[in-house]
C-alpha cells in the first residue's frame, strides 16, 4: 500500500501543479489589463511570501550547507527572477494560449541544460526533436494576428521561449538542492527573495502605482500568490524531490492543452488552422525528443 501510494503521488502533484500553472497564464492576462506587470508579480510574491511566514519556525531546523547557497541564489534568479520578467513580457504581447504552448519545449531544453551543467548524454533523437519543436514554435510565432490582447505575438513568443529557458535551470538546479532540502523550504526561499527582487520595480517612474481598487484583478493576484506561487511550486518541487528532473519536466507538456483550453473558455481566445498545425508540430518534436529505443535483450544461455 505504501508502494502505491508513493508511486501515484508525485504524479498527481505533477498534473495539479500543470493544471494551476496552465490558469496562470490567464490568471496573469487578466491582472495585466488593470496593473502594471510589475505591481502584479510583486503582488503574488508577497502574497505567497505572507503565506510562509507561519513556517519560519520549522525553517530554522534546517542545516544549511555552505556550497549550497551559490546553488539557491541560481535557483532563485532562473525563478521567480528572471523568469518572471520574461513572462510578464510574454503575457503582454502575446495570447495566453500561444504562451502555454511555448512551454511544449521545456522538457527539451531541460535535457539541453543537463546535458551543459551535468554533462548528460543528449542523443540526435532528442536534437532532431528540439529542431522540430523550435521549428512549430517559429511557425506558431509567426502565424498570430496582432489584436488588442496581442499586440506582438512574435516578440511575445519569444519572451516566453526565454521565460522557459530560465525554467530550464531552475529545474536542474532545483533537482540539485532538493537532495538536501525539503520542497516547501524551497519554494520559501523562491518568494521571499522575488519579493526583495521586484520591490525595487515599484519604484520606477514607468511603473504606476494602483490608484484604483479592481475586485478581479485583485482576486488575479491573490490566487497567484496562494494557488499558483505558493501551491503549484510546492507541488512540483516535491514531486522533483521524489522523480528525476528529466520525467518530472515531461509533465509540462500538459500546461499548453490545459493553457488553450482555459484562453478559449475564459478569454475567449482562438487559434487559427495553421496555428494548430504548428502546435502539432511542437507537440510531434517533444514527443520525438522523449522517444526512447528499445534496449537490446540479453541473449539466454
């Protein structure tokens, strides 16, 4: 019983934290419509941050190794950091649908990252389906109409592609650390130091201050902070402590099919024909990329 039930939790962790991280993207689109992006990611930070305060105490019986502070501070500029920039960047040029499928490519660029920072093998199958998929992605780019929640695809495209790059290495990264500390210590640590991190931004002439109380962007942010920053990364981080990085950034193919779904539901966003060729090119290339051969038998004596 033990056994089961240690196997089909990290999954069900991985697919609800897909799920959350697939509503945040519009969760995001909406809270942009009211607030600067910089307000709304300082926002979810502190919000998530406020949520950990309570959890300070049973911090402290954590021994903290001293090579590994280097390995925290990478982790948390990949994300929330850097991540988030780029991201903001992407949801404010782009659709929430075609940024959820940008995410498609994180499981090859995870293999890219460990094959770089770890040394892992990466064989041509896989290279043949991060081309492919880069290829979809192009396509998918270059085949958006501008529009008012779009207003450059292209350009937002892009930025999500370098928000998954940054995700990429908080994988590994995060893969690393979490041998020696548990998943809600580390998620702690992602939100105290984005608070620290995006609070400077707040300060800028070109980002206004909210002058106005916006129930539904508000509710945007809230749930940002609470279900997505502070519920999907510990959902993931502890399923990364119980399966490799290579299996558990395999589950993000789910984000674009649940990212499409809530755009068209909520926002009423569509894809043209060509677009959804390209997603199926996407989705063909990380599928070529996770294929694996059939080792050879022994031969029986």
């Amino acid at each position: 019983m033990r056994k089961l039930h240690s196997d089909w939790l990290p999954v069900a962790s991985l697919i609800f934290a897909m799920l959350l991280w697939a509503s945040s993207f519009v969760a995001l689109k909406l809270a942009f419509q009211s607030y600067h992006p910089m307000v709304v990611i300082f926002g979810r930070m502190l919000v998530a941050s406020l949520c950990f305060l309570v959890l300070i105490p049973s911090f402290r019986k954590i021994r903290f190794r001293r090579p590994d502070f280097k390995f925290l501070l990478i982790m948390a500029v990949c994300e929330p950091c850097l991540y988030f920039i780029f991201e903001a960047k992407a949801l404010t040029n782009t659709t929430a649908s075609q940024a959820g499928m940008i995410t498609a490519m994180l499981p090859l660029l995870v293999a890219v990252v460990a094959w770089a920072a770890l040394k892992e093998k990466v064989t041509r199958q896989t290279l043949s389906g991060f081309t492919l998929a880069i290829v979809g992605a192009c396509w998918l780019s270059l085949g958006g109409e501008s529009s008012d929640y779009a207003p450059n695809p292209l350009l937002g495209n892009f930025y999500e592609f370098l928000a998954m790059v940054c995700a990429a290495g908080y994988t590994v990264t995060l893969k690393h650390l979490s041998a020696n500390y548990p998943p809600l210590f580390l998620t702690a640590i992602q939100a105290f130091i984005g608070s620290l991190f995006f609070f400077p931004f707040l300060l800028l002439p070109a980002v206004p201050l909210p002058t106005a109380f916006v129930p539904g962007a508000v509710v945007a942010i809230i749930y940002l902070g609470v279900f997505i920053t502070l519920g999907a990364y510990a959902c993931y981080n502890f399923a990364l402590s119980r399966v490799p990085a290579s299996q558990a950034a395999g589950y993000t193919n789910l984000i674009p099919v649940f990212s499409v779904t809530l755009g068209m539901l909520m926002l009423g966003e569509t894809l043209t024909f060509s677009q959804l060729l390209a997603c199926g090119l996407v989705f063909g290339g990380v599928l070529l990329s996770q294929g694996r051969r059939r080792r050879r038998r022994p031969a029986v004596a």
